[in-house]
C-alpha cells in the first residue's frame, strides 16, 4: 500500500502556549507535525514509541490516532512529562507509559496485541547499538503495512542501524523529511 500524499490534513495546535513545552531539546514542532501526518495518513491499529523523554512526542502521536488506539510509550528515564505540567487540546487517556526499556517491554506487547498494523516510533538510546537493539526487538514481528519511523535520523549511528534494517527487508517502502535532527520512515512491503 502506498501512502496517498495528496490528501491535505489539518494540524490543530496541541497547546496554545505549545512552544513553550518544547524546549529544542526533543521533537520539534515541525517534526511533531510530520508525526501527525504520518499517523493520520497511515491510521495504525497499535502504536509504540521507544524513547519517551518529556512525552511532547507521545502527544503528537496520540493526538492522530483513532479512536481506541494508544500510545504504548516506553522509557527506562522517568521524568517529568509535558502532560502532567500543562494543559492540551488532545486527550492523554490514550498515552500508556511503561517505564522500562523498550527492548526490554516490546516483545511481550507485541505478542499479545499483533493484529492489524503497527506503528513504531524509535527515539530511545542513540548509539548504534542501542538502535539494532530496538529494531531487533521488533523486527520478528513486523508485518506487511508496518511502519517504522526513525527520529534523530541524521545521527551517524541512526543512520548505520536503519541501512543495516533495510538491506534485510524485502521492497521496504522509504521516505526521508529533512527537519533539523531527520526523520527516516521505513513501510514493510512486501
């Protein structure tokens, strides 16, 4: 399935006062956009996202997904999350945070809710390691429609971990946005 790129989405503002949440340090507003968009457009049945940080990227996410769909966020940093401190225009009922490593949590997850596609946000531990650990804690499961989408993207070893995934997958679909730090989405084909 190829994403229609013509369809023109709305993006309602999280906040208000948004920017002063995002303080540069983690996805950005234009990036958290394009997560919007991806969501919207791809409309996953399940939705995962490695590496939750102050949660601003978990609220983009959840704000696009349909109803009955969460955010299942993993971070073995419990800190304090932009939900708690401020008040959005999105529901945060559907944001589940387990504070434990992705790779770690994942897999028993993905056994138990694997039907329909999926829909992975990798932002955690940005060693090279750290990301073939991620992808290697899903990649068993991933399925035709899957998407896997990479922050961080222009990080030396991002990059080395998302060339060694696509060279294993079969007519993977790709797609870059250039934004400050990059983001990379690779669709399963096939």
């Amino acid at each position: 399935m190829t994403m229609n790129t013509s369809e023109i989405i709305t993006i309602p503002p999280l906040a208000a006062n948004a920017e002063e949440f995002n303080t540069g340090r983690w996805v950005t507003n234009d990036e958290g956009a394009i997560l919007y968009s991806l969501v919207t457009l791809m409309q996953p049945d399940n939705c995962f996202e490695c590496g939750t940080a102050n949660g601003y990227s978990s609220l983009w996410l959840a704000s696009a997904l349909k109803e009955g769909v969460k955010v299942h966020t993993f971070d073995p940093v419990n800190r304090p999350k932009v939900w708690d401190e401020a008040s959005f225009n999105v529901t945060t009922d559907n944001i589940v945070f387990h504070c434990e490593k992705f790779s770690d949590g994942i897999g028993g997850m993905l056994v138990t809710c694997n039907e329909g596609s999926n829909l992975f946000f990798i932002d955690g531990e940005h060693s090279q390691g750290g990301v073939i650990l991620d992808i290697e804690s899903i990649e068993p499961y991933l399925a035709k429609g899957d998407t896997l989408v990479f922050h961080d993207a222009n990080d030396r070893s991002v990059i080395k971990a998302y060339l060694k995934l696509i060279a294993r997958l079969n007519n993977p679909e790709l797609f870059f946005f250039k934004t400050r730090r990059g983001i990379k989405v690779i669709r399963i084909g096939e």
